[in-house]
C-alpha cells in the first residue's frame, strides 16, 4: 500500500516537471550541492525535524519520536573553495518494552557530534544554456556531542545517544546540472566511522539525487529579483555495516532507500522549505522511520 | 490649532522630513545614469542574487542590479561619471560564482571621424568626458558614411571592451539597423 502511494508521489512530481519548465535554479533540501556561494560570504541553513520510527533497531527499543535541529554553514573562501560546519541537536523519545512486556519510557537529549567540511570546485562549465558543476567534498564528524545522556532507568546504549562517539571522516563528489528546464543535484558519499572495542558504529556508503523544478514564479519577491516556489524530489540510497563491538545492537546495518518529496520558495539571499521522507527501506532489520523537515537558509 | 504654517516652523518636522531624506536610496534620474547589462552564464539563482549584489556593491556607483534569468542578464545602471572597466564587471561576477560574457552599454554622444580616419564616439555625461573607437560589423559602413566629415549625434548600444588601454564600443548590429534602413531609403 506504501509502496503505492510512493509511485503515485513519483507520478505527480514527473507530471509536474514535465508541465512546469522554468529555467530557474533551486536548491536540493537534503543532498550536497555544487551551486555556487560567493566570495567573502556565506550561506547559513537552520533546519529542525520530526522522526518516527515504528519499531526501532533493538526489540527493547520499539517505538521512537525524535526531534532534531541543525545549523550548517559555509563560507566562500575563494572562487572554487568553501568552509563549512555542521552542528546538530536532538531529542528522542523512546517507548521502551520492560522485562514484563510492559511499555517503559525513556528519554534522551543533547547536542550531537559537530562536522566541519571543505569543497573544491573540481569541474565549472557555464554555458548560455546552464551549467555543469563537479566538486568533491571531504569532511569529518568530531565526537564532541553527548555521548553519555542516562534517564531514570540508566544510561541509554550508544546508537541512541545524540553523539555516536567517534570520528567519523567521510569523502563525497557533488555533481550539479542545470539546464534550461531542470536542475539535477548527485552526490556520492562515502563514510568512515573507526571506533573502539565496545562501540564500533558502521560504515556507510550512499547515492543522492536531488531533482528541483518551478511550480509557481513571483515576478518581483524583492527589487529587481523574483522569487521561486519550487518542487523537489528527492532520492537517497545506500548501504551501512553493522554495528560492532560488546555494547552493538544485537541486529543493526544493511541497505536503504528513501523518498523525500518537498516544496522550497527561495528569494534573493532566503529560502524555506518543507518537505517529508518517506522510507523504502531502512537498515536495521525492520526499523522504518518516517520524516518531516523544515528549513530556512540564508545568505550572510 | 495649530496653521500648517506653524507645523511647518516646527524644528522636528524638518528633522524628520531630513532623517527620511536620509534614509531613503537616491535613485538615479533619466539621463543621469549609463545603463549596462552583462551576459552571465547560468545565471538562474534568485538565491545567489545576494551574493551577486554584494559583489556588485563593491563596484563605483552601481545602482539597481536587477535580474533576467531568462536572458540570463544582469542589469544595472551606474553613474555617468564612472565608466565601468569590463575586467572589474568580470570579477564582480566571478566573486558571485558565476560566469560573465560580454559587458553591453547604452551610450549616448556625438560620433565623428578622427584623424586617422576610425570612427570615435564622444560623451560626455556627470561632467566625465570619454572618447571611445567604435567598431562594428558589416553594417557599421552605413553609420561610417553617414557620420562622414561631420560629428553627428547618435545612441548606440554595445558591448564595451577595453582594447590596449583604450576604450572600444563594438555597436550591435540591431542599433546600427535605423543606417540600414536609411541607406534602403536612400537617405
């Protein structure tokens, strides 16, 4: 039934693309972008979220709620090269089943890991048609979030803390394509996460594709500026490893997909968005989770 | 009651009326401006526009950048005074991410021929006098005969390029079409 629903989003959106070709550019929601930030300024992303999932990656932790918060920046240094840093929050609300089958709840809150990334413009072809941007990304998670948040009951296991505990370096290539009626975001990531030998979270290898098109136009949002509602469809797939180590869920990893279908209105220097992931599949056995994210970026 | 005579004596109404006057952009008039616009490859970013604008900002005396995605242009007026290098448009655009073409200005003046028989273009605009060579392509006879041994004045649109240190107006052939026309009519 899920799934059905997932092709009718897909159908919709394609139909909107095809009928809507504006020759404007967005920006992707939750994928890696090569467009372009300019020199000596920058671009920051306030983004807070809900997350659900039905039954989580453990027996003893069934049913999750989450609240998340990130703010990303980053900082034209120069014309091919860019800083960014990532912060993050979350709180999460997990009914727990007891020794006795009974539901217990928990709860746990803190700032999550930080990462700090740069980018390099590898590739910029501008043409009267579009363009075509190729950058590579390399970054890297520092476990300085909370890693040892502990409720009435105790201390939580380590994947549910709001810090996973360990470095994690990862490498990335972000190739963008605009065209005159479309603009394609893809990007390759793959992550490291060395760990010790109680906790050894999994490495993760994933594929984005972000695919933008105009809905609506305003024709002057600010002075001499117009302004763009945009529908953005997203997809995401990729593979992680499980858990390793004494404190490891006793199932955890394997391959995901996810559907993320959302709508952007962006102005000179300010865009919101709203938009929602849907699960195709999930690691951790039968964990899916559902998502819903609002953002605000700006120019700085 | 007060008169309208009495508010208008009132220091703090022309303190404000000043404050406003302040505040408030100074647009430029007709005529008071040269107006340009510059091709710009991909350009199609409302985003990105503030990055360009601030870039554009650093420029002397450029005033209400506006944008054409469809055209892919961004165009902009500047004082008469200052006639703008293409390299710094160029770098302007580059600091904003992005790629700029050719740099096209409306330039009104008198075009007469100068000693060594080229053709030049006068202006004089915000007390600033320019001479610039014109060029052109094959219809760029048509306004060389037409101007002849006298100064003539003309508007022309261009793409303005700056040549071994002097200035170059490259007509469009569109503005060089009201010779044609006349050349056709025999004019």
């Amino acid at each position: 039934m899920r799934s059905r629903h997932a092709w009718g989003l897909v159908w919709t959106v394609g139909c909107c693309v095809l009928l809507c070709p504006v020759s404007v550019l967005g920006a992707p929601i939750g994928v890696r972008t090569a467009a372009p930030v300019h020199v000596g300024g920058g671009v920051l992303r306030l983004e807070v979220g809900w997350r659900y999932a039905a039954r989580g990656p453990a027996p003893s932790f069934p049913v999750a709620h989450e609240a998340t918060s990130f703010l990303t920046g980053m900082w034209g240094v120069g014309r091919r090269w860019a800083l960014g840093a990532e912060l993050g929050g979350a709180a999460r609300w997990l009914s727990v089943r007891g020794p006795g089958g009974e539901r217990l709840a928990r709860r746990v809150l803190g700032a999550g890991d930080p990462a700090i990334f740069v980018r390099w413009m590898l590739l910029q072809h501008d043409a009267r048609s579009g363009f075509v941007r190729l950058a590579a990304i390399a970054g890297t998670g520092i476990p300085l979030g909370a890693q040892r948040q502990a409720d009435a009951l105790g201390r939580l296991p380590p994947w549910q803390q709001p810090s996973e505990g360990v470095w994690s370096p990862w490498l990335e290539a972000v190739l963008t394509v605009q065209r005159t009626a479309w603009q394609l975001d893809l990007s390759g990531r793959a992550t490291w996460r060395p760990g010790g030998v109680d906790w050894d979270p999994g490495e993760e290898a994933r594929l984005d594709a972000s695919w933008q098109y105009v809905l609506w136009r305003v024709p002057e949002m600010t002075e001499g500026v117009p302004g763009f509602l945009y529908g953005v469809l997203e997809g995401r797939m990729g593979w992680r490893g499980a858990h390793q180590g004494r404190l490891a869920p006793f199932r955890s990893g394997g391959t995901f997909a996810s559907l993320l279908a959302g709508v952007q209105l962006a102005w000179e220097g300010h865009a919101v968005e709203v938009a929602a992931r849907l699960p195709l599949r999930r690691p951790f056995g039968k964990h899916d989770t559902v998502a819903a994210l609002a953002a605000w970026r700006f120019d700085l | 009651m007060a008169s309208l005579h009495d508010i208008g004596r009132s220091w703090f109404v022309w303190l404000g009326l000043l404050l406003v006057g302040i505040g408030s952009e100074p647009r430029v008039a007709e005529g008071q401006a040269l107006h340009y616009w510059v091709q710009v490859e991909g350009l199609s970013c409302p985003f990105c526009m503030a990055g360009l604008k601030k870039s554009f900002a650093k420029l002397p005396g450029v005033r209400d950048l506006s944008a054409d995605f469809e055209a892919r242009q961004l165009r902009f007026a500047v004082d008469s005074s200052v006639l703008l290098r293409p390299e710094r448009v160029r770098e302007a655009v580059a600091d904003g991410g992005f790629t700029a073409r050719a740099l096209s200005v409306r330039l009104r003046g008198e075009a007469f021929r100068s000693a060594d028989g080229s053709l030049r273009l006068r202006v004089e605009a915000g007390g600033a006098r320019w001479t610039l060579r014109l060029r052109g392509g094959r219809a760029f006879g048509h306004l060389t005969r037409w101007v002849a041994g006298r100064a003539r004045a003309v508007r022309l649109v261009g793409r303005l390029l700056r040549q071994r240190g002097s200035w170059t107006l490259r007509v469009d052939r569109a503005a060089l079409e009201p010779w044609r026309e006349r050349r056709r009519e025999g004019g």
